[in-house]
C-alpha cells in the first residue's frame, strides 16, 4: 500500500496535552508525520533528539514536526520534557491511525515517516521493514530539498 502522491488520510488524535490535532486543520501547513513505536525507548529516543537537532532546518523548510505513537498523554508529556522535544507527541493506543497508513504491524506501531504537503497530499514515504533503523535528520532534509528542487521548475 502505497500513499505517495494521494490524500493523506485524515485523523484527529490528542497530543501530549490532551489537545487535539486534526490532519485536516493543519492544511496549508507542510508537516512530516514520524511513528514511532515507544517513548523512551533507545531507537525512537535517538531517532526524536535527532529530528530535534534539527528543528531550525526543518523550520527553514517549512517542516513541521508531529511525533505519533501509542502511548498516552502523560507519557509524551514526560518524554517530550526529559528530551526537551520542541514539536506535538499524538496519541494512537489502538494505533487505528497507523494502520491508515500503513505503519502497523504484527508487533504493533512501524516506525515511518510521512511527508504532507500544504494541499494534504503525501510527497514522500518511508515505513522502515526492520524497527531498528531509522531515517536520519540529514536524510530527510535531503528529501525537502529535492521536494523544493523539483516544485520550483
């Protein structure tokens, strides 16, 4: 199953504060959308600090960082503290959000990333086979800039 180039399938989950995030009242907004399988967890923890790294970089862009997962509001928001994390943690305990797209699994949530244009539509795709790799902060710049590269001509 494949997303790239349609709609990118709408959902509202609540963030680290209960607050709800809606897909679709973040139109006009380009956002990369990052599951991840737990917080605290070795891979995701170094996976999250190093998106946040970067977040000046992505800002340039225009990228808005979400991190989802399916854990709830109280452990994002002590996650999202200890880690000093600068973007929204949604909840998805069913993970009924990732199977959408295509980021559940046999052992629950894959970790993939997704990048939605302004329009709503999925630019770029990456949903990892094997939990412990991850797509680097360097490696999706990248994918922005060509993004950008290519709209421009």
């Amino acid at each position: 199953m494949t997303l790239l180039g349609k709609p990118a399938p709408d959902f509202t989950l609540p963030d680290q504060d209960g607050r709800p995030f809606s897909l679709r009242e973040a139109r006009g907004r380009r956002l990369l959308l990052v599951f991840y399988p737990g917080d605290e967890t070795p891979v995701c923890t170094a996976q999250l600090c190093d998106y946040r790294d970067g977040i000046e970089a992505f800002a340039d862009l225009g990228v808005e960082l979400i991190g989802i997962s399916p854990d709830d509001a109280e452990s994002h928001r002590r996650f999202r503290e200890a880690r000093a994390l600068p973007f929204r943690l949604l909840s998805d305990p069913d993970g009924e959000v990732a199977r959408r797209y295509g980021a559940w699994g046999l052992f629950g949530m894959k970790r993939a990333v997704f990048l939605v244009d302004r329009d709503g539509i999925v630019r770029y795709e990456h949903v990892e086979a094997i939990a412990l790799f991850r797509r680097s902060r360097e490696e999706l710049l990248e994918v922005c800039r060509r993004l950008d590269a290519e709209q421009a001509r």
